[in-house]
C-alpha cells in the first residue's frame, strides 16, 4: 500500500476525538485529517472528499451508528480502508461493523502505542485488530452457559441483562453504571477500571444511550433495578 496521505476521523467527544488525532498523527505522520462528529456530516464529507486512503470510526455517534458511515465510505471509496476504534469489544457490535466492509477494529482502552502499532499493520496489508477482537473472531461457534450474579443476568455473550423489556449491556458497561450509581466521578471510575478517562466518558455515553436517561439519577435507578446496587 502507498503512504497514507489522507485520513477521516468520525468521533462526537472532543477529548476522544483529540487523543485519536494524536494517535493518527503518530502513526500517519504525513496525512491530512479531517474530522467529523456525526454520521451525516461524514457523509458529506465522504461525498465531497477525493479520496480518504483510512477512516477511524467511532460506533455510538449522535445521530446513528459508525457502521453505516463504514458501509457508506465502502461503497463510494471501495479503496478506502476503514478501521473502527471503539469501546465495544462484543460480537453485537463486531459483526456488524465487519460485515459493512471494516478492514480493522481496534479497542480504545488499549494504550496509544498499542493501537499505533495496529494501525501501522495497514501499510502491510494486515487487518487491525485488537488481541481480544481476534480472540473473538477465532472463537466465534464457541459458547458459554450463562450465570447469574448479584440479580443480574449474565448471557452467553458476556453481557449483563437483556430482557425484552431491559436492554442488554456488556460486562464492561455493568461495571461502569455500578461505579456511577455509587456517585464515582468519572477520574475516580477511570482509576478504577485501568481505562483512560475518555473511554470511560464513551462507556457513560454508551450506557445512557442504550438505558435512554440522562441524569445520574435515573442511571442509579436503572442500576438498583438490575441488581448492580443496593438501594
């Protein structure tokens, strides 16, 4: 492959979007980047654009979700190369975003040399993926039973709930509503986890999104109902 020259960068949290830039920079040093925070505007720019030689792709954007910026891109730059960076480390996600055309799919939480590393994988041809994204991959048919721990379901995929009635989350995101139910800040949760305070940031965004609230308040309801606190 020829140096990147130009790349797309969709990501709605400005802190997340200036760490990414950093690590593009790193990794791209020659490229001009050009950013976008929603799935619309993307796809102007997409339209607009001459040619993106890689895209990084946030899944949860404001407007939609990263995998249609992902098919988009393919199907008016088939030579583009997109690459998702997200949080979600799960196959609802991972699939999806792989069927659309991703040519990699990196973990945020990962350090920044770690996903320089991946994405400079490109210039030799080789797929991005993040060691426990490959696991996954590698591991696909592989199954296991689900339990129950402290009142919430855990599923065979790894998440916790998931009912008709209750959408699902994963482990990681369980973990995140349980500190923020308990009034953690979101430095203290970072601590925490070992995650960087802006993938904890997406965590929380992920989470409200998928619970539909917007206030600690309701998060700690939705953590007491699920058994991921006491009230």
């Amino acid at each position: 492959m020829t140096p990147v020259r130009s790349v797309l960068l969709v990501e709605d949290l400005p802190e997340s979007r200036d760490w990414l830039s950093a690590v593009a920079g790193v990794a791209f040093p020659q490229a001009q980047l050009t950013c976008a925070a929603r799935c619309d505007e993307a796809a102007r720019l997409i339209a607009a654009s001459g040619g993106y030689d890689v895209a990084l792709v946030d899944l949860g954007l404001p407007d939609g979700n990263g995998v249609d910026v992902v098919r988009t891109l393919r199907r008016a730059q088939p030579a583009a190369i997109p690459v998702v960076v997200t949080i979600h480390d799960d196959d609802e996600h991972l699939f999806p975003a792989l069927r659309a055309g991703a040519f990699g799919y990196l973990l945020k939480e990962q350090p920044r040399d770690a996903l320089v590393t991946q994405l400079l994988r490109i210039l030799a041809g080789e797929p991005p993926l993040s060691p426990a994204i490959a696991r996954r991959v590698l591991g696909v048919f592989a199954s296991t039973p689900a339990t129950a721990e402290g009142g919430a379901v855990r599923r065979s995929d790894g998440g916790w709930g998931g009912t008709s009635r209750q959408p699902a989350l994963t482990e990681r995101e369980a973990h995140v509503l349980q500190r923020v139910a308990k009034g953690f800040t979101l430095p203290e949760i970072a601590q925490q986890l070992g995650l960087s305070r802006h993938t904890v940031s997406d965590y929380v965004k992920q989470v409200y999104r998928k619970l539909d609230v917007s206030s600690r308040a309701e998060a700690t309801l939705e953590a007491v109902r699920r058994g991921l606190v006491r009230p």
